[in-house]
C-alpha cells in the first residue's frame, strides 16, 4: 500500500505538468472557439528564449522571466492580429489548419534562435535555483519517495489557476472573456471589442505557455521534444472538457496517476513502455461515454 501510494502521488504530481499545458489550450479555446495546435511550440520558444537570456546574458531570474513575458505577449499579439484576424468568420478547419502553419514557423524561429545563441541544437539545461531531491518528512515518516520539483510544480500551477479564475470571475476583462466565450455575436452587440479580448487572451495564453516551459524546460532540459508536450495534453483535454480550466487540472491529474498506475501494475503483463500510450487509450473509452468531457458543456442540436 505505500508503494501504491508514492506511485499515486508521483503521478498526481506528474499531471500537474500536463495540465500546465492544457490550460494555454483552454484558454484560447474557450475564447476564440480555436484550437491552438502551435501550443506546444509557444511553451518549447518561451523556454528557449528565457535559457538564452539566462546564459548568453547572465541575466537574474526575474530580469530573464520579465523580459521572456514581454517578448511571449508579443507573440500572442502578433498571432492575432497576423494569423487570426484575417480569418475571422472562416470556418474552423482554416484557423485550425493556420494553428498547424503557426506551430512549423515557431518552431523554426526557435530553431534560428537556438543555431544563433549556441550554435547547436543540443539540449539546454534550465535552472529554477534549487536541486530536486526527496522531500524530507516524506521520506522520513512514510518512507516514500516524492520529489520536490514535482510538489513544487503543483504549487506553481496552482497558484497559476486561483490566478486565473480570479481574473476570469473578479476582472471586467475576465467577465468580458467569458461573454465573448458564451456567445461572440451577443458580446459584440453589447459593445465588447472582440479583437482586443482575442489579443489578450493570446498574450495570457504566452504567459501560460512561458511558465509551462520553466517548468518543463527544468524537469527534462530545453530541447525540440518540448513541442510534444501538447500531444500529451489533448487527453488532459479530452478527460476534462475543452473549454473549462478546473477540468484541465483534474484531467491531468486523472491522466497522470492513470498512466503510472498502469505502467507499474499492467506494464509487466504487455512488456512495459504503456505509459507512453496509455492516456491516449484512456482518453478514447472516455469520448464513447462523455464526449464532451467530464467538465464541458453538452451540445444538443434540434431538427
């Protein structure tokens, strides 16, 4: 039972990181209707751009953080105004299929940067300014081994969620936000400027992607195979609905302790490697029951 717990809590913990992710999708999926393919590739740059502050500049921490949100905002603002504004009114395949192009180009723009500041595309270590070792009391009273960096990521992403639904249900912006979710044509009848809640729910999506980046960029290094990390959040989507931050959260914690549980106490019976696919399956048998996840509205259409 303890070895069953600590594997839990590893994984609760190990979702906590996906739902990192997830939430830079739902943010611009609940305001905008669009699925935000170049996430991914947002959370890798952001990572990459902060590194490269950090050692070619010696930049402190924060100074490196501050000036990483200014360019991510940039970013977000751009990608509004360059590759969704021209496609309002289009059907959703297009601005789903810019997403695509939108992803390919951040990527490559990161790849320029990377070839620039180091001259390889190696991957790039990250410090956060601590060490990850056991946490202590665990240790000591339970004897479970639970890493800090995890508990620590926990804590990030959430204070990153109170923060959000603050400003989603306290802000006239949030309030805003979530009338510009509900109906788009309602919201611009009563005077609510769509493009300029679209640019700032891009520039919050940049804030989301830089910290989801600190966080992965120190867990496994900088490097390409961070734009991968959004595949791995489409079942944390799936689970916990499209449009809903607290369902991003507890669908990657239900992803997480699924796909850890499953790779200790059924990868011996396939040969191991399950965790890699698990949450993929996982996410399949849940659209057969509740398709529009555990958090998301039903959508019913009457002929």
């Amino acid at each position: 039972m303890q070895f069953f717990f600590e594997v839990l809590i590893g994984g609760l913990l190990a979702g906590v990181m996906y739902s990192l992710v997830a939430l830079g999708f739902v943010l611009i999926f609940k305001a905008s209707g669009v699925f935000n393919f170049a996430q991914g590739a947002m959370v890798f740059f952001a990572a990459l751009v902060f590194v490269t502050l950090q050692e070619k500049l010696a930049a402190p921490f924060w100074l490196a953080f501050a000036l990483t949100l200014v360019v991510m905002v940039l970013v977000g603002i751009l990608t509004e105004r360059v590759v969704l504004r021209p496609l309002v009114n289009q059907p959703q395949i297009s601005l789903f299929m810019a997403t695509i192009g939108l992803a390919f180009f951040v990527e490559g723009a990161a790849q320029l940067v990377q070839l620039w500041a180091f001259r390889d595309i190696s991957p790039r270590p990250l410090a956060l300014g601590f060490q990850d070792a056991p946490i202590d009391w665990l240790l000591a009273r339970f004897n479970m081994l639970v890493s800090r960096f995890d508990a620590f990521a926990a804590l990030v992403a959430g204070a990153l969620v109170a923060a959000l639904a603050l400003f989603f249900n306290k802000t006239r912006v949030g309030r805003a936000l979530r009338a510009v979710a509900d109906d788009h044509q309602a919201a611009l009848s009563v005077g609510i400027p769509l493009k300029y809640i679209w640019a700032i729910v891009w520039s919050v999506a940049g804030f989301v992607a830089l910290v989801a980046g600190l966080m992965w960029g120190a867990r496994s290094g900088v490097q390409f195979a961070l734009t991968l990390v959004a595949l791995k959040a489409l079942p944390v989507l799936i689970l916990g609905g499209f449009e809903s931050i607290a369902g991003a959260i507890v669908g990657g914690l239900i992803i997480g302790a699924a796909e850890k549980l499953a790779e200790v106490y059924l990868g011996p019976y396939v040969g191991g490697g399950i965790e890699g696919w698990f949450a993929y399956v996982l996410a399949l048998l849940f659209l057969l029951v509740r398709p529009e996840g555990l958090f998301g509205e039903k959508h019913i259409d009457r002929v």
